[in-house]
C-alpha cells in the first residue's frame, strides 16, 4: 500500500487506479504553526514540579502533557490536536529522547499518515503512507510503536534541516534522517530501534548547548569541515558527522543511509528535499518536510514470526558481556530501562537547566 499526504486543505483521498485501495493520495489540513514553536513554561505544569536536590526537577508525565496542551492551545492548535502532541512529547521524554520531548513539537499529520498505513497493512497485509508539507514530528519511534502495538511491524522516517555533512563535503547537505522500526515479539517483548543517521540527532547537540557541555568527540565538524567539541560551532556554519564518523570508519555509510530516508520521503512524495529544507526553527515559510510510514502484518509470512523475534533478542541479552560491561542489551532495551525509571521516580528527571528554558523559551506566557 502505497500513499502521499500532503499538508494543505482539505482532506482528500484519491485511490490509484493501478492499484485499488493500495496507492493512495492524501491532502491533510495545515495544522496550526505550534508544531514549529519552541516549548516554555511558567514552571513546568505549574511548578508541583517535583524535587530539586542536586539540579534535577522532577515533573510527572501528567502535569507535562496538561502544560504541553496549554501550550499548543495558546498558539493556536485545536484540542484534538494539542492533545496528540502533548502524547508525543511526553513519551519523548519518558522514554529518555529529551532532544526530541519538551525541546520539540511534531506533526499531527504524522499520526494520521501512520494510522492510515495501519488501516492498510490491515486490510491488505502492507500500509506504505509518504507525507509532503509536514514539520518536525518528534521521535520517529512513537509513530513505529503505534503499529507494533497492533501486532504490526511498524516504520517511520523523514527528512530535515540539511545540518549532516556528506563524506569528503564541507557543507550540510542532507539531514539527521532517522529510521525508526518496531517489531512484536511474545510476551510483551519487541524489537524498537529508533536512530538518527548522523552520529546523533541534532537536538542532543542542542540539549548539550542548553546544559552548557562540550560535544563529545566525533559529533560534529565546523564550519571549515573540521571536527568540533563547541555545540556553538556546529550550529552556527558547521554540521552533524554522518552514523560512522570520518570515512575511514565508515561514515560513508551513514551518508547513504541518510540519502535513502531522503528517496522514501523527499523524493518519493515531492516534498522540499536534502539542502533545499528550511531550517524547522524559522517561521517565514512552511517546513515542508517529507515523511514515510509502513505498516506490515507478519502474520502473512511465514507463521511463528513472535517466537522467532523473541529467541533472537533473548540470544543476544545472554551473550557474555565484555569486560567492564554488566549486560548486553537489544533496541529498545536502553528506553525501557528509563521508563521503569520514570516510574519509579513517580515523574520524568529534568536538570534545572532545561526547565529553565522552557520557562524563559517564550517568557512565561503559558
């Protein structure tokens, strides 16, 4: 099933006649300009925001998500709306991707595109949704979790802001370009990998700017091409390394990696693509940003896909750790152990200085 949402009014649907109910052209409405609008807050859900000991500010996921929908409601998101984001967001930060919760806001069109695929993968075995004239949609892992909890394996992906610098470049090309897969396994177990193809995404280098830290080595080049620790370098004129570092580590590889979520979402679905994306942080023009989202029902392969899924993570949690490591883990795994931490702490642990910023972000108006 194959499928093109754009953002501009109004709803449409419009089947391919190759292929009845599998190709499928979609308009979805412009949703409001919150999903290009910096978070911030008067104290964060009201300031019941937790313990303060040692720089760290607890804040439960519900007074996040009730700021959160205040917020977008302020700058003009309908309810529906509001509420879908502030979902995202928190289960951003729940899960320990703070470069993509409170220090970002995605695209309802991205839940809708990924319902959609759902619906499909459903009815024919395979949903394949690309999207033109979206904007940043937080983690791509949310909108791949969505499909594995229906039994489905579950893709997503998009473009961005031209901040990667292609092997043997000087100058940002193509974006961060996550993929983000989630599989079922039995038991409540599952496979969730969700990765930028640069060596991270762009907001952890944000976050380290926030938090006033250095890069660690390999992030990033200047604005000569030149590796840089300086969060301040990379953002004004430099660029993110691609997965793999310099060429001789197999950073080429990374490149092509990140050209490929370019085919499925820029070209695919004729949104602005690679160097020609705006930067999401300036508000002068639509983003247009292309995504792709796929839904597959294993159940339509060969039969026992859970089990097997489930004796390949369990192979590789037991393997014999290296030397100074406690355990081996699987993707997944890492965001698992911070949502059971989450839990524990009854709220999700921010340092000072990122609720700082999100009180100071837009001066305490929400």
């Amino acid at each position: 099933m194959a499928c093109v949402v754009s953002s501009s009014p109004p709803i449409n649907a419009l089947y391919s006649s190759h292929s009845p109910g599998c190709l499928h052209h979609v308009t979805v409405p412009h949703t409001a300009t919150s999903q290009d609008t910096p978070m911030a807050s008067e104290q964060v859900g009201g300031a019941a925001a937790g313990d303060q000991e040692d720089g760290v500010v607890m804040v439960t996921c519900q007074e996040l998500q009730a700021f959160c929908v205040r917020c977008l409601q302020k700058v003009g998101a309908v309810t529906d709306h509001a509420q879908a984001m502030a979902e995202l967001i928190v289960a951003a930060d729940y899960r320990g991707h703070y470069s993509h919760g409170l220090n970002r806001i995605g695209a309802v069109v991205a839940t809708f595109a990924m319902d959609l695929a759902i619906r499909k993968a459903k009815d024919v075995g395979i949903g394949w949704v690309s999207v033109r004239g979206s904007g940043h949609f937080g983690i791509a892992g949310w909108y791949s979790l969505r499909a594995m909890e229906q039994g489905l394996i579950g893709m997503a992906f998009t473009n961005a802001s031209a901040n990667m610098v292609p092997t043997r470049a000087t100058q940002s090309t193509l974006g961060a370009n996550p993929i983000a897969v989630a599989a079922p396994a039995k038991d409540g177990d599952s496979f969730v990998l969700d990765m930028s193809t640069t060596t991270v995404a762009a907001g952890k280098v944000e976050v380290k700017r926030t938090m006033q830290q250095p890069l660690p080595a390999g992030w990033a080049v200047d604005c000569d091409g030149k590796p840089t620790t300086d969060p301040n370098k990379m953002i004004n004129g430099g660029g993110l390394m691609p997965l793999g570092g310099a060429e001789e580590t197999g950073g080429y590889k990374g490149y092509g990696l990140s050209m490929m979520v370019e085919v499925f979402c820029g070209i695919l679905s004729g949104a602005t693509f690679g160097p020609f994306v705006p930067r999401w942080s300036k508000h002068n023009a639509p983003v247009n940003l292309g995504q792709c989202f796929v839904a597959l029902d294993p159940q339509v392969f060969a039969p026992g896909f859970a089990d097997r899924l489930s004796q390949l993570l369990n192979h590789c949690r037991n393997l014999q750790p290296a030397e100074g490591e406690s355990e081996v883990l699987v993707p997944g795994d890492p965001e698992r152990q911070h949502m059971e931490k989450c839990d524990a702490l009854e709220g999700i642990p921010y340092t000072r200085k990122q609720i700082d910023w999100a009180r100071n972000c837009l001066g305490g108006r929400f």
